[in-house]
C-alpha cells in the first residue's frame, strides 16, 4: 500500500492517513518490526489501558538506526546529524513510549548531534542495557 501513496519527502503513510484516516501499511509495520516503539505496548490490568513497555536495548538500537536512515532517505543531500534529534523532539510531548526507553534514544540522538555517527555508532555498539 506504501507504494501507492509515495511522493519521496515524507513517509507515504501519511499519505494513506490523509486519504483513509488510518495508514494499513503502517499498522502492517509496526506490528511486526519491533524495533518500533508503538510495537511496545501493553493491556495494564490495573488501569486497564493500553500501556508502554521498556523496550530491550537491541531494539532501540535498531530503532536509532532506523530514525537516522529515514532523515537521510527524506533529507537527501540536506541532511545534518541533527534532524534526527529534532523530529524525535517535535513528537514527544505526544508520543506514548515508555519513559526509560525514550531517555536512551534520546540520549543517543543528542550524542549523534554532538559527536556525529561514528563515535555515536560505536557507543551504541558497545551498550549492553540501560
């Protein structure tokens, strides 16, 4: 379904939300690849709401390699070591994530910012847990 909503600037799942009001493909996804933080959520009993889980620090890292992929594919040739860091921060005052897990990438994210991808990469190599 991505295919059909691609215009190469953004993610064609917005596209697809725009059109449908949800994004099949996205939820296809995200439901499958867990280095997806929305991957990681679960029914709390106690509260009886759908609640974020810390993720395993193999995930996240996938997910930190994923978010600067995505700059890079929609930045092209403008890409800068922060735009990472800075869609992260646009969304989280909104994004459901468990709490530690959101200080890791983010922490990684302001590293690579400041640092830039090699010594950021090996950081994030040599990281066990959090």
């Amino acid at each position: 379904m991505g295919a059909r909503y691609y215009i190469g600037t953004r993610s064609p799942n917005d596209g697809e939300r725009a059109d449908k009001g949800y994004s099949s493909a996205w939820m296809h996804h995200k439901g499958r690849n867990r280095h997806h933080f929305e991957y990681w959520t679960d029914y709390n009993p106690e509260t009886r709401l759908m609640t974020p889980v810390k993720m395993p620090i193999n995930y996240v890292k996938e997910m930190f390699c994923d978010r600067v992929a995505a700059s890079k594919i929609y930045q092209k040739e403008n890409y800068d070591p922060k735009h990472p860091l800075e869609y992260f921060m646009r969304g989280k005052a909104k994004r459901s994530i468990h709490p530690e897990t959101s200080d890791l990438l983010e922490g990684w994210l302001k590293m690579l910012s400041e640092v830039g991808e090699d010594k950021t990469l090996k950081y994030i190599k040599n990281q066990k847990s959090y």
